[in-house]
C-alpha cells in the first residue's frame, strides 16, 4: 500500500485513499466550500488520493443540508482554496459527483425528489427540522424521472464535471452506489419503468452508462472514476437477485471508457458479505483499476493489494481521527479511536471534531 499508484493519468505515491465522507461543513447561504474545509482536507493529504465528500450536482441532486456543490460560479471558487490546498501539500484529489435521487425531501432539494419510478421506502436524511435546526427527517415520495429530466441530469454531471476541472479538481467519481439515483436505476425493486431505462439489465445500466460516457467524452475517461455498491442494501428493503450480475455486465462495458478507477463501496449499512468468487469474476471482466472501501484494517487491505483483487484501498473513518493515517500506517503507530464523541461531529458544526485531531508524536 505504500507503492506507487500508476494508471493512464492518475498516479499517486501511494495507493492509500481517504474515501468520501458527508461533513456538511459548507458556508451558508449557497453551500459553498470554505477555508476550514481547506484545512481539513489539506491536513489528509499525503494519502495517495483525497476523493471529496459528495458534492451535488444541482439542488434537486442534492439530499442532505450543509453539503457543497459544485454547480455555481461560488462553488467553483470556494473548491479552489481546497484543491490548492491539497496539491500544495503534494495531494490529488478527485471530486465525488452526487445525485441523491429519492434519498431527499424538498425541504432540502426545494423539489420534489426524482427516481427511476415513483416509489418510497422508509429512509431518512440530514435537513432541516420543523422545530428549527438540522437533524434526520423522513425523505419524501419521489416522482419517476422522465426522458427529459434523464438528459437534463446527463447535461448537470457533464457540466459539474467542467466545473470540477476548472476548480482545480484532478478528476471525478460518479457515485452510483448506496441507493442514490444510478442505483435506483440499477436495482429491479427501484426500478418499474417500460422505457428504455426499465426492465433488462442492459436497459438498467443504461443510464449510468450514457452518463459515464458523456462525461468521459468531456474530461476524458482517465479522470473519471465510478462508485458501486452491488453487496450494500442502503436504501432498499429487499437483496437484489441480479445486481451481481447487472453489475459484472455493466463493468465489461465500462472497460473501453479507459476510467480512472472502479470504486466498490462493501460492508456498510445492510450489506451482503464479498465473496472471493466476485473479486476473481470482477478482475476476469474488467482488468482496470480498481479500488475498494469499506472497514478495512491495515490487514485486510494489504492482502486485497497482494491478491491483486484491489489497486487501490480506501479508508473513511480512520481518516476523520486520524489526519496523518498514511504515516501511521507506515509507522504501525496506533491510531486515534473513531468513537463515539467522533460521531457525533461528523455532520455539521465547527472546527472541533473536524479539523482539529491532532498528528502523531512518536
């Protein structure tokens, strides 16, 4: 893990990754990225690759309050002070593109939410509370997006990815995991539409696809990375029978787009355990990077690594204790516990809880 990392654009010192992770420290009114936020991220950045807490793509992407966006000429601005931040550290960093779908409440979106079908389950969010305040609240019935809603969303991720570059930005990942809309699309529960978008796997991935695309043909498929999650139940009731396989097809299609990276999200939420079957099946269709995340130790990434199952091995919350990770990963220094006090800063607040955890003394 503390080789070099070389692909076809993105190389990094080593293949450590701080995963995304929501904060909601952006400055009101406009969720703009602001200077403690640079701090933050500037304190992290000898991983190997800093991917940003998700960043929505509109206000209707958008699902929880206090996140920044990344779809005004403001947050354009506000990202640069981060992006310089890192890279004045020696960091890349990739900004992770987001689009809630029915994960939202209009409180927060000011619309209704959208979704592959006009389906809701039982979900809650970060927003705002009718007492006053920001706490969790009952996400909202959501509407079946329509074909010019799909081509609006398309023309939004192109355009935020522009943006993302012209922020200073070393490239995109596109979350299509964890129930957010690409998974609502990809998932037979979520997904009721008899469209083009509906019914076969090929029509399931179809939107994701046309948007990595579209992206890809505007950035370049080497910036660009996606997030999947096909053995997380977040955000659905029920198992899907298919997304192994959805997910296996939608990869060999992927493999001519030249991406950054893959990115699996595992063992968060409701989740399925990871076979070693589907690590052997993923590396035999797609023979690109890949990365995985999801509460893994030292240990277990380092065997991903030597198996070849994984090129690159993120971590979310050691990282929010612990700014200098990489070095004591390097060191066997014990790590800052991620407890309880520690949750509870995660969304919202000031500097403590945030930027403020301490380096190691040795």
């Amino acid at each position: 893990m503390f080789q070099p990392f070389n692909g076809s654009s993105l190389n990094t010192n080593n293949r450590i990754v701080m995963a995304p992770m929501t904060r909601s420290r952006s400055s009101q009114p406009g969720d703009v990225p602001n200077q403690m936020m640079a701090n933050y991220y500037q304190q992290r950045a000898s991983a190997g690759l800093i991917i940003s807490e998700g960043t929505p793509i509109s206000s209707v992407g958008r699902g929880y309050s206090m996140t920044p966006g990344i779809y005004t000429a403001a947050h354009i601005e506000g990202w640069k002070q981060v992006t310089q931040a890192v890279h004045a550290n020696g960091g890349k960093i990739f900004a992770q593109l987001w689009h809630v779908g029915r994960r939202s409440h209009s409180s927060i979106s000011g619309q209704q939410p959208v979704a592959a079908s006009a389906i809701k389950i039982p979900d809650q969010v970060f927003g705002p509370l009718p007492e006053g305040g920001f706490g969790m609240i009952e996400t909202e019935q959501p509407k079946a997006m329509t074909q010019q809603d799909i081509n609006n969303t398309i023309n939004d991720f192109v355009q935020s990815a522009k943006n993302a570059i012209e922020a200073g930005f070393d490239g995109v990942e596109i979350h299509a995991a964890h129930g957010y809309l690409f998974d609502t699309f990809l998932h037979l529960e979520s997904n009721q539409r008899q469209d083009q978008y509906g019914g076969s796997q090929q029509n399931r991935m179809r939107f994701l696809l046309e948007t990595l695309t579209a992206v890809a043909d505007a950035i370049g498929g080497n910036k660009v990375a996606v997030r999947l999650s096909p053995h997380v139940i977040e955000g659905f009731t029920e198992e899907d029978p298919e997304i192994v396989e959805l997910t296996l097809a939608a990869l060999a299609n992927m493999v001519k787009l030249d991406l950054a990276y893959v990115h699996f999200s595992e063992n968060i939420s409701r989740y399925l355990n990871v076979p070693e079957s589907f690590r052997q099946q993923v590396r035999e269709v797609y023979p690109n990077p890949i990365m995985i995340a999801g509460k893994l130790t030292k240990e277990t990434a380092q065997v991903l690594l030597a198996k070849q199952y994984a090129d690159l091995v993120a971590f979310a919350t050691p990282y929010v204790t612990n700014p200098d990770l990489v070095e004591r990963f390097y060191h066997n220094w014990p790590l800052a516990e991620f407890d309880a006090d520690a949750r509870l800063t995660l969304y919202g607040g000031d500097a403590k809880g945030y930027s403020d955890y301490p380096q190691y003394k040795a």
